[in-house]
C-alpha cells in the first residue's frame, strides 16, 4: 500500500468515476429535454410534489385534539399567503413561522 504507483492509480480512477457520475446525468438528460412527457411532468410535478408532502405531514394529525389546530391554521396561512401574494418562500416562512408560534405559545402540551 506504501507503493506511490499504487496511489496515483487509485486517485486517477477515483476521479475519473467521480467526474463520470457526475457528468452523466447531464449528458442523459440533454436528448430528454425536447420530450413531451418531460414537459408535461415539469409543470405538473410541482404541485404533486407539494400535495404529497401536505397528505404526508398531516396523514398522523389527531383531528379530535386542540392541539391539531396550530398545523390546520399553519396550512391555511401558507395556503392563503401562496395565494395573495404568489411567492413560495413567502408562503413558507409565514406558515412556519405561525406553525413555531401557535406550536409553542397556544396549543403547547
């Protein structure tokens, strides 16, 4: 293992695999972006995207507790902050920030 040959191959082919890797999925994705389907899934995976994490992050809510109210009204400001103003970032931080606040001071067990 002391043999510099040795070294110097094993850091070649470790670097020729890291930049393979790395290159591969954009030489893949290149025919693909004159696809439809591509273009389909582009402007409808967002909004399927974000609905599963809503169906997952409210999947285990105990709806007969108070304490269920702080991410029911967490959602309808994000959902109402996207809305009003159209911003994503916007919609985020304000719904978790109420989330945080209502979580900590109001419904805290």
């Amino acid at each position: 293992m002391s043999d510099p040959g040795y070294a110097i191959a094993a850091v070649v082919v470790t670097a020729a695999v890291t930049w393979a890797l790395r290159a591969l999925p954009f030489a893949a994705l290149a025919p693909l972006r004159a696809s439809g389907t591509v273009q389909y899934l582009s402007t409808r995976m967002p909004a399927g995207v974000m609905l599963i994490l809503v169906v997952y992050c409210l999947r285990d809510l105990p709806l007969t507790e108070p304490r269920a109210l702080a991410p029911v009204i967490a959602l309808a400001v994000t959902v109402g902050l996207h809305l009003w103003r159209r911003n994503a970032l916007l919609s985020i931080l304000g719904g978790t920030t109420v989330h945080v606040i209502l979580a900590s001071t109001v419904f805290a067990t």
